[in-house]
C-alpha cells in the first residue's frame, strides 16, 4: 500500500517536471500527463463521494492501481527508446 499512498500523496511533485517538459517534448508529455490526471480523478471521486478508508483503499487498488502500473511500463518503455542529449 505504501506506493499506493505515495503516488496519492505525492503526485503533485510527481506532475511539475512533466509540465515543464510539455516545451521539449509535448506529445509524450501530454500522455503522462493524462495518465496522471485519472489518478487525480480516482482521489477527487473519494473526496466527493466521502468514502471510509476501506473504500478507498478499494477504490485505489481497483482504478488507481491500473494506472500507476500503465504509466510505470509506458516510462520503461520510453526511456529504452530516448536517447540522452549530451
């Protein structure tokens, strides 16, 4: 659970370096960047819905989860096939 409560934790750090990528490199940028959002959603929808704790950690376990483990492959895969500028 902890990664779980990480990333619904520690997302907004985790989005600033993709927003400042946007100039560099926008199509890949916008990806993650949508991909971030629907974790977004997935924590606004338990604040709206004023879930219990077991709930949500249901809720993160069946919608965030997916996500977290799309976006933790798309990056492998980006970074096999990014070569580095210098």
């Amino acid at each position: 659970m902890y990664t779980l409560y990480c990333v619904s934790r520690c997302k907004k750090h985790k989005k600033s370096p993709f927003e400042k990528a946007l100039q560099n490199d926008r199509p890949r940028t916008e990806k993650a960047l949508l991909m971030i959002q629907r974790l977004y959603a997935v924590e606004r929808r338990a604040r709206q819905e004023q879930l219990a704790a077991d709930r949500i950690k249901e809720l993160r376990l069946t919608e965030s989860l997916p996500v977290i483990n799309q976006l933790g492959k798309w990056i492998f895969e980006e970074i096999k096939s990014t070569l580095p500028k210098s």
